[in-house]
C-alpha cells in the first residue's frame, strides 16, 4: 500500500474556502452562545510583529519603551525582575558590555530552599537597543535603573517603571498597531520561551531547559504555557479533514488482502 501524504502548509493552502455568493439569510433570532473569558497573555509568534513594535515605538522617539520591549523578549524575565535591571547589570564600570551577568529572580527566591542565580547572556539585538538609547538619552549613569519612571519631576528621581505601567503601555502598544494577540507583561517572557523553542526546530533539550528555566513541574506545562500546544491542536483540526476534499491521506491506494484460512 502506498500512501501520498502531502504537506500541512500545502493542506492549509488548499482549504481557504469563502462562502461567496450562497444563499444564506441573516439570523431570525439571537444565537450567540457563552465561552469562558480569555485572560491568558499569548506571545507574539510573528517576527514582522516584533520589529513593527520597535518601529513604531523608535518612529515616536519612545527609546525606553522600545528598549524595555527588545530586553524584555531577549532576556525572558518577569517583569518584576526586568524593571529591577539597571544599566550597571549589562555595562562594565569601563563602558563596556558584559557578555553574563546573574540574577537572582525574585520568586525563584522566594518559593525555593536553595537560593539559585539565573545566568543571562546579552546578546546583540540588546546591545543595539541599549546603545540606542544611550546615544538619545543624556546625563545616564551606570546606577541608573534601565526602566526608570516617567511619572515624577522630569525623571529626576532614579527610580524604575511599575508593573501596571508596563501592562499599560504594552496594552496601548497593541491597541494602536490593532494587534490580534492578547497582550499583557506576560507576553514578553512568552515571547521569549516561543521564538527558543522555534529557533531550536522544537528540540526536547530546549524544552527541558525553558521547563528548568521557568520553573514549571512539567514540559506539557511549558509547552502550554508559551502557546504551543493551542497552535498544535489547531493544526490538528485543520490538517484531519476526514470526509472533505482534502483529506490528511489523498490518492491512497487501498489494496485489499483476503485472509487464507489454512
């Protein structure tokens, strides 16, 4: 027996069917039907996303929001932790870049018997960003929180952007650039965990390593925590098609075998 199997992206470009000009009148009553609220942060999957965020924050000269996004998708901390950077954590007192520096993250901190540093390496999309900064931004010093708040006296005071600021702001971010992904702080972690997994080819080592790294009890959790198992069992309803034109085996030639009773 041999069984054609042909692509999912070739399924998927096959199956875009619009209902055109059939005859279907509009609802006589009120058919809407109830679903659970959707709160959960998703990341942003597309990498034309993520440098149209940055463009639009550099296009309105928003230097620290757009060096808050890059690090914060680049580095894959909570937000709690990344708003406690300051420029002193990546920069060497001869103004230079580190290549790691720890960071003990405040819940690991918190919740385990055994204090642990997390390692972060600065890679060079975050060393672009920061310099961009620098070279816009006067008068920083290297005890300088990288985040600091706006909201006082012309930023005099050094002191770092809360969490329901980021929220604010990432929230407004995709209201503007009408983004179909529910944003919120959690999105750059998310961000992060998703692009590894994908830059990996889905590697089972990764997997285990953002598990570790994040904390979680198992993988299954990891993998649903950044996204991946909503967009598999999507795939696997798109990709089924049993009954319709395209189904998941096309051109299958069966052969039938009878059974010899000896």
């Amino acid at each position: 027996m041999t069984d054609n199997i042909i692509n999912l992206a070739d399924i998927r470009a096959n199956t875009t069917l619009g209902l055109g000009t059939l005859n279907i009148l509009p609802a006589a009553e009120d058919s809407d039907y109830e679903i659970a609220d959707e709160h959960a942060a998703e990341p942003i999957k597309s990498l034309d996303t993520i440098n149209q965020i940055s463009t639009y924050l550099k296009d309105n000269e928003r230097w620290r929001d757009n060096m808050l996004f890059i690090v914060g998708v680049n580095f894959g901390l909570r937000v709690s932790d990344l708003i406690e950077l300051r420029f002193s954590h990546i920069i060497n007192s001869n103004m230079t870049f580190k290549e790691t520096f720890p960071v003990l993250e405040k819940k690991t901190k918190n919740t385990r018997k055994v204090k642990k540093n997390r390692y972060l390496t600065i890679n060079d999309a975050i060393k672009e960003v920061v310099t961009l900064y620098l070279e816009k931004t006067p008068n920083v010093r290297l005890s300088d929180y990288m985040f600091r708040s706006e909201s006082n006296n012309g930023g005099s005071v050094n002191k770092p952007i809360t969490r329901q600021s980021v929220d604010r702001l990432l929230k407004e971010i995709a209201e503007n650039l009408s983004l179909d992904e529910r944003i919120a702080t959690h999105t750059l972690r998310k961000t992060f965990a998703y692009h590894q997994m994908v830059m990996s080819g889905n590697d089972p080592r990764k997997l285990l390593l953002l598990q570790k790294m994040f904390g979680h009890s198992t993988s299954m959790q990891t993998l649903s925590y950044i996204g991946i198992t909503t967009e598999e069992m999507a795939e696997a309803y798109k990709a089924l098609n049993l009954g319709g034109k395209n189904s998941y085996l096309l051109d299958t030639n069966l052969v039938e075998i009878e059974e010899h009773i000896c």
